[in-house]
C-alpha cells in the first residue's frame, strides 16, 4: 500500500488516503474494512494498479470511481461532465430560500451538467418542476440517469439548448452555473487535462455567458436569477447590470471568502 501512496506523492494532497480510498473501491468494500485485513493479498493487483497509474496522472479520483458525493446526495459523473463542486451548494442553497418565500413551482436551470443543482431542488421541493438545459450531449445523459436514479422523471425536463432557447414554458426564477472562466486562466492538470472545455470557459473574458444570460432572462420577462461566478468578476457585473436594470442584485461569497455569485430580482411584470 504505501507504495501506491508513493505514487500518488505529486497528484494528490492526501496520497495514503487516497490510496486506501482506491483500493476500497478496486475490492468492492469499505475503507474500514481495509483496517482488519491489512495482510490479505489484493486480488487483481494490476487492475488495482491501473488504477492508481489513472489518478498519479492526476485524473480526478470522482471520474475513476465514476461518482461524487454532493449535497445529500451521490451522483454518477463521467469524463465530460465537470465534477460538481462543494461551492455550488450556497447557490442552490440561496435558490431554495427564494423557492420558498415566493412559493415558485416552476424553475429553469441553464447548463445542467450532471444535475448537482435541479436534482437536489427537486428532491427539496416534491412540487418543484424544473427545465433543465445543456448544450453538450454527455452532460444530458449522465443528468438523465441521475435524475432517473432519484425517480425525478416528473419533475425534471431536459432539453438540449443554447442558455434557454428552447425554454418556451413560462418559468419564475432561472438558476444557472455556467463556465465563467477566462480563456487564457491557468487550470490545475486535474481541471485542464481531464473536465470539459465547454463547462469551463465563458469567453475570451469568462463573464461573457453569464452576461448574455442576464440579457435573455431580463428580455424573457422572468423575474428571479441566481449564478455563480468567478471571484473576480462582481464590478463588471455589477456594471453590467447597471446598464442593464434591474430591481435589485444581491452578490454572494464562497466559504472561503471570495465573491461567488449574485441573485438578481428584476422586478414583477419585467421586460
Ligand atoms: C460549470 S458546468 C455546471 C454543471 C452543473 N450545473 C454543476 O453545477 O455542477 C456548466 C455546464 O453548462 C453547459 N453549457 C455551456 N455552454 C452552454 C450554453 N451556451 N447553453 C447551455 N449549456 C451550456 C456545459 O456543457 C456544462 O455542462
């Protein structure tokens, strides 16, 4: 074992839980489980080898065991589907307190990638229905099973779109965590070499989405949005959405401290 831990040495922070946390998977058991066998011999060593090779060339650990564990909830991902992250839980956290307050039944979501965020809302809200969007096929086909592993058939549509093109039904609040990074942003090689390129980047700039679905949203007459965004980029959405006009823009930090997102209020009858 620790020479697997070794070799995780320059790929991950923690290389022996990692380590523990692969061969648990390569066996089928729990990471406890490895504690009371310690001196068993692996079974298929070169699969579990294989393995460990994946993640010392920094594949993220989420895509080799093909899941990740978010919110309340474990989700399939698979390359081609950015790995949901532990920051998008405020939004979505943000997004329910609004669901409530305004007793919303009928949401969009732009860029549903896995279905981290519409699928924890409609588990929250039994009554929620939600169109989910995305303009890559392998993101719909993995938020397809994820949605079907949770029984949310009901609940949740998915379309393959452009922002919300073809979002003709009447919806109150658009929650959306689009790619908002900058083209020429240096990524880790976990991020760059392996997530997709389309759930990344947001333009030359990175806010250039995110300012057209401000612009689509506001011109649907829709009166709730939520985003998220890069730590950077509060002032020329702020700006922006001076230009634009709304009713009222609340900005968000992460946990660790940094400007995250906005919730925009653009009023009731708006357009
Ligand atoms: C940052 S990922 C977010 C995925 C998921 N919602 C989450 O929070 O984990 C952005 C998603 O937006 C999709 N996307 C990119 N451009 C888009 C567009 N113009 N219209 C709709 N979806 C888009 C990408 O394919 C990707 O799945």
């Amino acid at each position: 074992m620790s020479k697997a831990a070794l070799q995780l040495k320059e790929s991950c922070e923690r290389p022996q839980f990692e380590a523990e946390l692969l061969l648990a998977y390569h066996l089928g058991k729990e990471r406890t489980w490895l504690m009371i066998h310690d001196r068993d011999e692996v079974v298929d060593i070169k699969g579990f080898e294989e393995l460990i090779a994946r993640r010392a060339a920094h594949e993220p650990y989420e895509y080799i065991v093909g899941e990740v564990s978010f919110y309340d909830i474990h989700l399939a991902v698979e390359l081609g589907v950015l790995i949901p992250r532990p920051e998008t839980e405020i939004l979505i956290d943000l997004v329910a307190d609004i669901i409530e307050k305004e007793r919303i039944t009928r949401i969009a979501e732009i860029g549903v990638g896995s279905g981290a965020i519409s699928v924890v809302l409609a588990r929250k809200f039994p009554q929620l229905k939600i169109v989910a969007t995305d303009i890559c096929d392998t993101p719909l086909k993995v938020a397809a099973q994820n949605i079907a592993k949770y029984g949310l058939q009901e609940q949740i549509a998915l379309r393959k779109s452009n922002l919300i093109d073809v979002v003709r039904e009447p919806v109150e609040l658009v929650v959306s965590n689009p790619p908002y990074i900058a083209e020429d942003f240096l990524l880790e090689s976990n991020v760059i070499d392996y997530e997709p390129k389309e759930a990344l980047f947001g333009g030359r700039v990175g806010d250039e989405l995110l300012k057209q679905i401000i612009v689509d949203v506001k011109k649907r007459g829709i009166r709730w949005l939520a985003c998220e965004m890069g730590y950077d980029q509060k002032a020329p959405i702020a700006d922006f959405v001076k230009e634009v006009g709304v009713q009222s823009i609340n900005f968000y930090k992460d946990l660790a401290g940094h400007d995250r997102g906005f919730v925009i209020d653009f009023g009731k009858g708006v357009k």
